[in-house]
C-alpha cells in the first residue's frame, strides 16, 4: 500500500508569550521553537502502521522553508520512504486551498492508495487541507478519523463525532484520511534510523517544478491578540463579602 | 569546533528529548521515591539504542560519535538522573573500555549483552580505602592455569545491584605500581563473586548502587581486558571519557532546574506580581543560564576533542566534569531559593534535583581530583 | 582550542605582532598614558582595522570569529590596545557598515577600515549609560540640515577620532522611537571636547567627552531613517558585547599565563609554587572558566556569524567572560603575593583593565536583565 503523508512544521505556541511581527499578519518567532503539527505525527504514525501491515511505500510531504527539512528527516527516520519538501518561499501567501493545490502538484506523478493529514495544523488551524486536497483530485475523504483497517481496496474508518459517537465508514481507495489526534501512539526513532535517516536526500521542488498558478480564495487581513477580560470583574476581600457580592450580581443580571 | 549540530546529532537531541519528556520524566519522583532500579526505563531506552550509543552497529550499538551520547545523556538526566547515570555507567563505564581494549572475541561476547540491556554494565574501581587515588588497591588477581583468583572488596559501584557485566581492576603485580594493574570482565554468576551492602544515598537513590566481593572468584584467563598490567591505562582513558557524559548529566539536572525555575517564577506572585518581573530573581535566572551554556560548551567540546581523535583530553575532560558539576550543585541551590519553601517540598522537582546534583563533585573523581588534572596539564 | 584550521593560523600569525611588537609596548603605554599611534598604524598595515567588513569596503573579509580572536590576542598582552581596536571596529565601523548607504560608505566606511581614519561612538550621556533610551542629546531639523546640542561622556578613542558616530533625539519625550544615528567628523564648527578621562585602567586608550553646542549637522550624515538610531545602535551593542566578552577573555588569559609562568619560576617554603596544591587549585579553576568564557564569546560569533540570532548568547559572553575575568585576574595576583601589586609584574596592570569589561557596553547587571528577558520569552 503506497501512502502520502502531508507534514507541516509549526511553532510551538501552547505556552509560549505569543507576539504580534511588524506586518500585523504573523507572530513574531525569533525565540518560539517549532515541531512536526501534532495531528500530523499520528498520521505519520498511522501511516508506518499501515506500511508495517501491507508493505509499500511512505511518501512525506511539507510545504515548508528550508528548516521543515529537520521535520521530514524525523520522519524518515520514523518510518517514511522519501520525502519532498514544497518551497515556501517561493509560493508567498497562503491559505487552506493554496496548501492543498501546491500539495496537489507536487504529488501528481506519484502512485498512492491513500493520503494522510493531520486534521488540521496547530498554527493555521483552518482544518481545510486534506479534504480540498480530496477534492481537487476527486477522490473520497473522511475527516476526524480515529480508526483505520484496509482489506481488498476498501477503508474501513471511523469518525469520531460529539457526544462520544463513533461513525463507521466503508470506502473506495484512493481516498485522503485526514487523521485525529490519539488514533495511535506515535514512535521515537531509534537511533539507528536516526543516523541512516540523516544523510538521505530531500527532494526540494519550487515555482520551477509547480506550474500551477495556486490562487488564494481568502486573504489574512490581520492578527491580533484580543484585549481581555474588560468584562471580567475580580472579586476581592473575605470568602463570605465574595459569596454575598456574587449573589448581587447574579441577581442584578436577572440571571435567577 | 562547529558550534551547530549535525543533522544525526539534532534528530537524535529532538527525539530523546521527546522520549525522556514522555516516558522518563513523567516517573522521576516515584523512582526517587521507591529507590527501585527503573528496568521498565532501560528496557524502552535499550530499544532506541541509547544503551550503546557509541558502539558500531555490528555490536549492537548505534553507531553515533561522543558528542552525541553527550546529548543523549544530557536529555535523559533532564527528565530523570537516576536513569542518566545509570545509562552513562552502561556506556562509557562498561561498553566504552571493552569496545577499546577488549580482543574481538569479547567485543562480539558481551557488547550485544550491553547495547540490548540484556545484561547491564557496571564498573569495579573504588575500594574502602581507595577512590581517585588508583595506585592503593588492594584488590589482587593471580594466574592459576586458565583462571585469574580474584580477591578484594569494591565500594559505590553504580549499577551493580542489578548489572550482569562488570568492569573490575585488581593488581596482577603489587610491585610493578601502576604498571601492575590488570582491568577484568567479570559476569555476575562468576563462583566467588557476590555483592555486599546496598548504599542508601541522598541523590540518584535508585541506581543500585552497591558493594562487590570477590572472594577467590575465578574469572577466566580471557577476560583479561588487554594485557597484564594494561588496567591503569584502561582506567584512565576510560574515565576520561566517562567524566565527559557525568558533565553532560550535570548539564541536564542543572537545564532541568532552570527550567522549573523559569515556571515557578511567571506563576507564583508575590507583592501583586510576578516574581519573575523581580530584578533579583532575573539576576540569578540570568546568571544560571550563564553558567549552563558554559559548563555545554565545555562538555560539547570535551566530547568533540575526543572525537576527532585527539589523544590526549584529560584536562578538557577534566573541566567539563569539574565545571558542570560545580555549576549543577550552584544552580540547583538557586533554584531551590527561586521556589523558597516549596523548593524544600517533595511537591517540586527541584528538591529532587538538589539531593540528585551533589554527587556529581563526588564520583568518577572528585572535583579536587579534577583540578589537579587540569593544573597539571597546564604547568607540564 | 580547536577551530578551523584558517582560524588557527590566524591567531599564530597574530602572535608575532603581539608578543613581538605589542607587548613590549604595553608597560610605558599604561605609565606613561600613552596612546598607541604606532601599533594603530602597524595593525593598519596588517588588515585589522576591520576584520569582518568585505574587501570591496577596505575591510580583511574574514568573519566576526577571526574578529574575536584578534580582540582576544591583543587583549592578552595589552588592554589598551584591544580596547581602541574593539572601539573602533565595533562601534566606530560597525554602524556605518550596518546602516550607511553606498555614499557613506565610500566617504567613512572605507577610510576607517583601512586605518585612514579612526572611528568612535558616542552613545553614553552623563545621565543615560546602560539606558540609552534616556538620550536627552537633541538633533532638531533646520532644512537640510540637524542642529545638535547635548553632551556625551566616556567615549573611547572620541577626542581622536576622525568619524564618530552618534546618538540623538528629536524630541527626549519620545523616548527611544526619537532617536536617530548621525555622524560627526572631527572638526565640525560647533563640535568640541572636554577633559579626557583620568582612569583606573585601560590608561593607553581616550576617554573622552564630547561636546555639541548648536553643532549643524548635514542629513546626508544621518544613518539611515530618522528613528532608527535605536535598532542602529542596539544592534551595534549586540556585536560589541562580542568583542568586549573577547577583550575581557584575552585579558584573563594574559592573567593566567602570567601567573602559570610565576609559578613555575619561584618556590614557597622551598618548594616550586606550582607544586602545591593550594595553587594547582587555584590555576585549575581560572583555566577552567577561562575556557568555558571562550567557547561562549567564540560561541556568540559563531551565531553571529551563521546569521542566527545570538543576543543572549553575546549578552551570556559579555557577562561571564568580564566576570570570571575580573576574578582570574584577582587570582592571579593572589599567585605573586606581593609582587602582584608592584609594576614589576604585570597582573596590578590585568585587574586594573580588566574591571572596566565588567562596566563598559552595558554592566554586568544590564547584561543579565537582557538574558533574563531572552530565557522568560519577554
């Protein structure tokens, strides 16, 4: 079974003092560290199941600069095949549909039986890569998904859905599986892997090689970081002035 | 020196910074607490290939330069300093000296043992009455046809508790000095060879650290490391070595406190802020960064004199022992302070890391062993 | 120390000017308060003016590594010098590297790497020093040209210099968004100097304060836009601190070399000094912190050098490298007992320059806030 897995390489926010760069439309990321997009490693890692199960090939991709080659090689020492790195820097702005048309062409002449993707990226979060992906080359999709068996041609997948509902599918391959977080436990790899991973070749592709002309549908207007807490009214002084003082407000707003 | 990594070198940092985060760090304190040898730890770690990081392949071992176990052993001590030293002795106490001096047909014998952590490694140097000072052993090994009978008592060996393979120095000839001490592989069912008491220690408590007796243990001719009288010249450039990867804990333990301190110091509050926004704390936060990328610097270039195959790196391996070491013990002290009374609490990493960096200035040479090594390379 | 081979070669070639020509010199330099104009024309001949400028701009076209070490070298033998060459091709030729256009660098870049012309920078007021954004030097606009009145004190090498760049405001309420960089040649009406410095050490380099009254400065010398003197000359310090964390090294260095040397050629109770232990212990840990300041100033050029970031790093060498400098240099004197304190030796010399590395291009406590800020991500 032949598999793409879609990487993306993204700074590491959750507990870092995040800052707005001069052009009012990025972070500024001088000191933040980054790491392979968490979804993206399970992916990674539900690929290298699959392969282990069926044998095949791990394609990983990443449009990313230069630096998203640390991320591919982590992969393939992890378990991926070869890897291909997007030039970010040729490609400018970005969105989801940009992404996923990029992505597109820079796979067109390789043969796979399925796509992986993390759900969506920790950075962008626009959850839009893998199923655009899926239909640029109509081809079926499953997003949110927690499960995956294959047998003669066919997924067999679940979804995970609210309210602790688990949605079962069958379909068609080729298909893109834009996978969630915990559906597996990914690995470390082994040093030696790490070693034999670390001088394999990256193919890099640009504007060159991608003649597509990937178009935006939407354009980042700004980011900023909201003001808080203007609403947020700190209570003070002994347990029981707080008690008696939230009683009043409950009241006051007609809230019992 | 280049001062970036490899690429081998930052996958491989990535990766057990990863794992000891996840898998080691997450049972640091119950291992501290119960003292119980963390095999579950080395099972997984022997997976990875970090039980014999500089051994070739074709041992079992992972291929990679001393710069690299640096790392290794930096990261793992990070999350968990029991299970750093004990990772260190395996690999530059124990698979280190047989990879050097051993015959082919032990290489092929034991490495696999070590590198796969079937069998762990453990090394027999200091006596009751002879630490740093290597020339008054007692220990006594005498040829009787295929066999040495092996004689002596040896005191805080790490590891020996739980190991299978130990590294032992013993004197073949008492009268040749230095030049009469013979280095031994010693298995732990050897007839002779038991072990006596288990110490009870302030800092890395779950190390097995425990004492040998050889009472006329018969070891086989074979596993004479080398030749007769080879055992000071082992010892030594063994050490050397090893002193690089207990800089390289001290480092960890010490990154470790930092970074616990940098937490403490955005949450806790204190006159209606956060004590973080204190110039005094800053200071010694400042200060602790300092002395922390040093005392890597230090430990990375011991690591790299060693392997671009400098012969002699005594005083570099020296300095990065004794500076990280001093170092680990200063920052561990500040960060205890950072926290005040919560510092002194088993609820915080950092009274862990305090009891855990003391002994870094006592073993593998204390630090006053350490100066005059770097003094007397300096006044040749 | 292992580098590069270039890098070795580099400093072996160097020592033949140091030990050869600068350090016979460095004694009257600091009795006498001497300044160097020899050695500044001899490190003209040798390409040092400007270590790392590119050739096409006068400079060796070698990188900040090459720089450090030449710092370090000169500072072994003579703090004086280091500190006129550091003053100058950090802060003097820095600036105009960094921000001139292609015209000021034909008229100032190019002379001063070549030794032509000596460069300072004039940043310190009487009542702002680590804290440049307090710059109450003002530069008001008059057509096409700056009106500048102000005061800047402890300016190395600023009553010699030929081009001086500095620092100025608009509007001191701005704070550091008003401040913008100018050059000022010497001899400019309006522009003059006070008393130079009588200093505890570093006695063979100027100290100077300058003095603008109604001092018309052309805007063709202003560097860059105006309110970028703030980024100019932070970015200037970021280097400098190298070269300082450099100076301050080579100063230890020279320290421990002196004090190994005294060691072995005079004995104690009748016994070489080098055989107790009291002293083994002593030269084990200023060798020791000596090589852990080296990695991390030779660390800060290297990142300097790759293009990556390397504040906390220069801050890091600036802090400890001055630091344990101070204290090796202490020790070392320790080591003569009371021959260190006489002229005879020159460890009374080391301590004396030395202490300055801990003050000079932001404190110590300065260097620390800016590390702290670095590892809290502020």
């Amino acid at each position: 079974m032949d598999l793409i897995v879609c990487i993306k390489r993204v700074p590491q926010t959750a507990e870092a003092e995040v800052k707005i760069d001069g052009s009012g439309k990025d972070i500024v990321k001088d000191r933040l560290t980054f790491d392979m997009n968490e979804a993206d490693s399970y992916a990674l890692e539900e690929a290298i199941l699959l392969k282990e199960k069926s044998g095949g090939n791990i394609t990983a991709v990443s449009l990313g600069s230069a630096e998203a080659e640390d991320t591919l090689r982590i992969a393939l020492a992890k378990g991926a095949d070869s890897a291909i790195r997007i030039k970010l820097e040729d490609f400018g702005e970005l969105d989801g549909f940009k992404t996923a048309a990029l992505i597109r062409e820079a796979i067109k002449d390789i043969k796979f039986d399925a796509i992986l993707t993390g759900c969506m990226s920790t950075d962008d979060s626009y959850y839009q890569v893998g199923p655009t992906l899926a239909e640029m080359l109509g081809i079926p999709h499953a997003t949110l998904v927690s499960k995956i068996e294959v047998a003669d041609q066919k997924a067999h997948v679940h979804r995970e859905l609210e309210g602790g509902l688990i949605e079962h599918l069958e379909m068609s391959l080729p298909a893109v599986f834009a996978v969630q977080t915990g559906i597996n436990e990914p690995r470390y790899a082994s040093l030696i892997a790490i070693r034999r991973a670390a001088g394999k070749e990256i193919k890099v592709i640009g504007k060159e090689e991608i003649s597509s002309e990937a178009k935006l549908n939407s354009t980042l207007e700004e980011l900023f970081i909201p003001p808080v807490g203007e609403r947020a009214e700190i209570l003070t002084g002994t347990p029981d002035e707080v008690s008696k003082r939230t009683a009043e407000i409950i009241k006051e707003k007609g809230l019992i | 020196m280049d001062f970036g990594l490899t690429n081998d070198q930052k996958m491989l940092q990535d990766q057990v910074r990863k794992f000891a985060d996840a898998e080691l760090a997450p049972v640091a304190a119950e291992i501290d607490k119960s003292g119980e040898f963390p095999w579950a730890n080395l099972k997984k770690m022997a997976q990875l290939g970090l039980l014999g990081v500089v051994v070739p392949e074709k041992y079992g071992g992972s291929g990679f330069d001393f710069v690299s176990l640096a790392i290794a052993i930096e990261e793992i001590s990070r999350a968990c300093a029991t299970t750093g030293v004990i990772v260190a002795v395996n690999n530059s106490l124990t698979t280190f000296p047989i990879l050097q001096f051993s015959s082919e047909e032990q290489k092929s014998k034991y490495l696999p043992l070590l590198c796969s952590g079937k069998k762990i490694g453990a090394f027999g140097l200091t006596e009751p009455d002879a630490g740093s000072d290597v020339v008054s052993l007692e220990s006594t090994a005498r040829l009787e046809g295929d066999h040495y009978v092996l004689n002596g008592t040896k005191r805080f060996s790490t590891n020996a508790g739980e190991a299978g393979i130990f590294i032992v120095f013993a004197y073949t000839n008492k009268e040749m000095k230095h030049k009469g001490i013979s280095a031994f592989v010693v298995e732990r069912d050897t007839p002779g060879f038991s072990l006596g008491n288990h110490e009870d220690l302030m800092g890395i408590r779950a190390t097995a650290n425990c004492e040998l007796i050889f009472e006329d243990a018969k070891i086989p001719k074979e596993n004479l490391i080398g030749k007769e009288g080879d055992g000071f010249k082992i010892c030594m450039s063994t050490l050397d070595v090893s002193r690089i990867d207990i800089g390289a804990q001290a480092v960890g333990i010490a990154q470790s406190a930092l970074d616990e301190s940098v937490k403490y110091s955005k949450e806790r509050k204190a006159f209606g802020q956060p004590i973080c926004n204190f110039e005094m704390i800053q200071s010694m936060l400042a200060e602790m960064a300092t002395q922390i990328q040093a005392a890597r610097l230090l430990v990375y270039y011991a690591g790299y004199c060693k392997d671009t195959g400098m012969t002699r790196f005594s005083r570099e391996s020296a300095m990065s022992k004794y500076y990280a070491s001093d170092i680990a013990v200063d920052v561990t002290r500040k960060a205890v302070q950072i926290h005040g009374g919560y510092g002194y609490s088993k609820d915080y990493i950092v009274e862990r890391l305090y009891r855990d960096a003391k002994i870094l200035e006592l073993y593998e040479g204390t630090s006053e062993i350490q100066k005059i090594v770097i003094a007397r390379e300096l006044i040749r | 120390m292992i580098l590069e081979k270039r890098h070795d070669d580099f400093r072996a070639k160097l020592r033949e000017f140091t030990e050869g020509e600068v350090a016979p010199r460095a004694p009257e330099l600091d009795k006498k308060d001497e300044f160097p104009w020899d050695l500044v024309k001899r490190m003209a001949e040798l390409d040092l003016m400007a270590i790392y400028v590119p050739r096409e701009y006068g400079g060796a076209g070698l990188d900040s590594l090459h720089y450090a070490i030449a710092v370090e070298e000169i500072g072994r033998v003579c703090g004086s010098t280091g500190i006129f060459l550091a003053a100058h091709a950090s802060l003097g030729v820095f600036p105009v590297y960094y921000a001139g256009n292609e015209e000021q660098k034909k008229k100032w870049l190019i002379p001063m790497a070549r030794g032509e012309k000596i460069g300072s920078f004039g940043l310190t007021e009487p009542d702002a020093g680590s804290d440049a954004a307090a710059t109450k030097t003002t530069a008001v606009r008059k057509g096409d040209k700056y009106l500048v009145n102000g005061v800047k004190r402890f300016i190395t090498s600023g009553s010699i210099a030929d081009v001086i760049v500095f620092t100025a405001t608009d509007d001191p309420s701005k704070g550091y968004h008003g401040i913008s960089a100018f050059v000022v040649e010497k001899g400019t009406p309006g522009f003059t100097y006070g008393k130079d410095e009588d200093k505890l050490g570093l006695r063979g380099s100027i100290t100077s304060e300058l003095i603008f009254e109604d001092c018309e400065i052309p805007e063709s010398n202003l560097l860059g836009k105006e309110g970028d003197g703030f980024k100019i000359f932070m970015e200037t310090l970021d280097g400098g601190r190298i070269s300082i964390g450099a100076l301050a090294l080579g100063i230890a260095q020279g320290a421990l070399d002196a004090a190994v040397k005294f060691t072995k050629a005079n004995k104690k109770s009748g016994k070489p000094i080098y055989k107790l232990q009291s002293t083994q212990s002593t030269i084990a840990e200023m060798a020791t912190e000596i090589e852990a300041a080296r990695l991390l100033v030779y660390q800060a050029a290297a990142l300097k050098d790759a293009g990556m970031p390397y504040l906390k790093e220069a801050a890091m060498a600036k802090y400890y490298a001055s630091t344990i400098g101070t204290k090796v240099a202490n020790l070392a004197i320790d080591i003569h007992g009371m021959y260190g304190v006489t002229l005879d030796f020159p460890v009374e010399r080391f301590i004396r320059d030395e202490k300055l590395m801990e003050i000079g291009e932001g404190t110590s406590e300065i260097q620390k806030i800016v590390i702290a800020r670095q590892i809290l991500g502020k």
